[in-house]
C-alpha cells in the first residue's frame, strides 16, 4: 500500500472512500469494501482520510491509532491511502475539495461515503453536495446505508458509550473485531513475577479512549501465539499512588519468560467486574486468580 502524507498526485484512476474511520468498525468496513470492488473495474482502490480531526482531538476519544487503522486499511485490500493534516485542508470549500482533491489529486472516477459525511469548511458539504459537485466532474457517487446490528446503528459514538460502559462484547460486534491495544510491555511492580507467571504493562497512547475501569477476560498475542489473560484497566489503586490509567495483563498459564520490551497485542473479551482497591496484597492476588479462572473458563468455552 503507498501511503501520501501530502497532496501528491495519485497517479492512476481511482475509486476513493472518504472518512475518518475511527475505529475502522463494521459501517466504515461497508464503504471501504465498495472502493476495494471497484478494481474489477479497473480502479485503484484508495482512503482519503486525516490524522486527526476536531472531535478525535477530545480527550480519551480516538478508537484506533493511526498504525492501527494503516493495518486494517492494508488487510482490506486498499492500495493507495492519503493521510492528511486537517488543518491544512479544513478552510477549502466543497467546491474546491472536489475539484483540486477527488479530481486533481486522486483522479477519482467513483467516491464512496458514509450516510453521514460531511465535507469542506465548517462541514458545510453533506451527501446531496458531495453528489452534486461529483456529478460536474463525471465522478460516481456511492451513500452507504447505516449498518445496523441487533437495531442499532453502528457509529463511532455508539461504540464508544458501550466502551465507557463496559459493554465489551457489544463494542465488538459492532467493531467486527475486538477491541485493545498494541505495544511494548514496560516494567511494572512485578505482582505477576511474584504469582509465578510474567505481567505485561502497556501505557495508553495519548487521545486512545479508556473503557471502563475494571477486570477484563483478555486474548494476548505474543509472538504470534495467542494466549488467555485476565487484564486490568485502570489505576491500580492497591499498589499505585499514582493516577495514570494503564493496562496491566497477567497471564496465568504463560510458560514463557521475561516479556520486557515485547511488542504484544491484548484484546478484551469480556468484563469481569469493576476495579477496586484492596485491603492487601494478598486480597489483590486471590481475587485476580479468581478473575484468571473465570476468564480461562469464559475464553475456553466460548465461541467469539
């Protein structure tokens, strides 16, 4: 996949899907696949899409990095990607944005959105514009419906309320994968050293959204090896004084050993139960082996 961080021309006939993609979950996956059909047409299938935007510069916002969304993008098949500063472009007006961008950069021939797009300074371009302006430079428009599940709407905003809320199972099907975080394990208080088998640390990137504090059944790649954890998300109030969140992964049947400075991937299963702080050590090691056997026995039997 080439991937432009500036307005380079595009080089060849393209069939464009514009979003941000937070999340890249099942209603982005809907457009991204029209762009990808469209190379049996002969088009080079190809994101428009920032680094950030207004809303994903709000605190603890942003479902996915932009590593995590390059991946997934690559994995569904697009080719050319096109990440940009919003800054740089958010005074153009849909006119402009169609005509220097889709047309000039892209040489787009199809442009696939969301229900809900909106385009050009101050978002004053919607669908119906987009359509419009596409429709002069002989560039097809494609809408995609909402992708509902279950009779909701699969949005952003809506998984980020079942997120906060804990609702970790819900979250991912509307994902279409589950979600987590990806990245070098760092030195923590070595409880999981103490508890015979190692515990991975991982600090949040800055802007990633927190779900709800507490206990997590975890699926853990290491290696490319997958094992069962049993995850903390939170401050850790029995052995921190400090308040910065992070995710804390103890693996209860890891054979292997120190997992320092090893890049790993932890996805959430299931909630378990909300964090709290306990009277002792001790406490706090029973019940996270509690909580290990009951994610052992949740991820062992289930069918996710």
């Amino acid at each position: 996949m080439r991937i432009f961080r500036d307005l380079t021309h595009s080089g060849k006939p393209t069939a464009v899907a514009l979003g941000y993609f937070d999340g890249v979950h099942l209603g982005h996956r809907a457009v991204l696949k029209l762009a990808v059909e469209s190379k049996s047409r002969g088009l080079t299938p190809a994101v428009f899409t920032f680094s950030e935007t207004p809303k994903s510069k709000d605190i603890n916002a942003r479902l996915s990095t932009s590593d995590d969304k390059i991946k997934i993008f690559e994995s569904l098949g697009i080719e050319v990607l096109y990440i940009l500063d919003f800054e740089q472009l958010k005074n153009k007006s849909p006119e402009t944005f169609v005509k220097e961008i889709l047309r000039g950069v892209f040489n787009a021939k199809e442009v696939f959105c969301g229900f809900n797009y909106r385009f050009g300074k101050l978002g004053k371009g919607d669908t119906n514009e987009l359509k419009r302006l596409c429709e002069k430079e002989n560039i097809a428009v494609k809408v995609c419906e909402p992708v509902k599940i279950d009779g909701a709407v699969v949005s952003s905003t809506e998984i980020r309320n079942l997120l906060r809320k804990g609702e970790i199972k819900t979250a991912n099907r509307l994902l279409g994968y589950n979600f987590g975080i990806r990245g070098a394990s760092v030195e923590g208080s070595h409880l999981g050293t103490s508890m015979d088998t190692p515990t991975i640390n991982l600090n949040f990137e800055e802007g990633i959204l927190l779900p709800k504090f507490g206990v997590y059944a975890s699926l853990v790649t290491i290696d490319g090896k997958e094992h069962i954890g049993v995850t903390n998300i939170g401050v850790k109030p029995t052995v921190s004084a400090e308040n910065s969140p992070n995710c804390e992964t103890w693996l209860p049947l890891f054979k292997g050993g120190n997992l320092y400075g090893k890049t790993v991937d932890v996805r959430l299963i299931e909630f378990i139960r909300s964090e709290k702080k306990f009277d002792s050590i001790d406490d706090l090691k029973k019940a996270i082996k509690h909580d290990a056997q009951t994610s052992v026995f949740y991820i062992s039997s289930s069918d996710f």
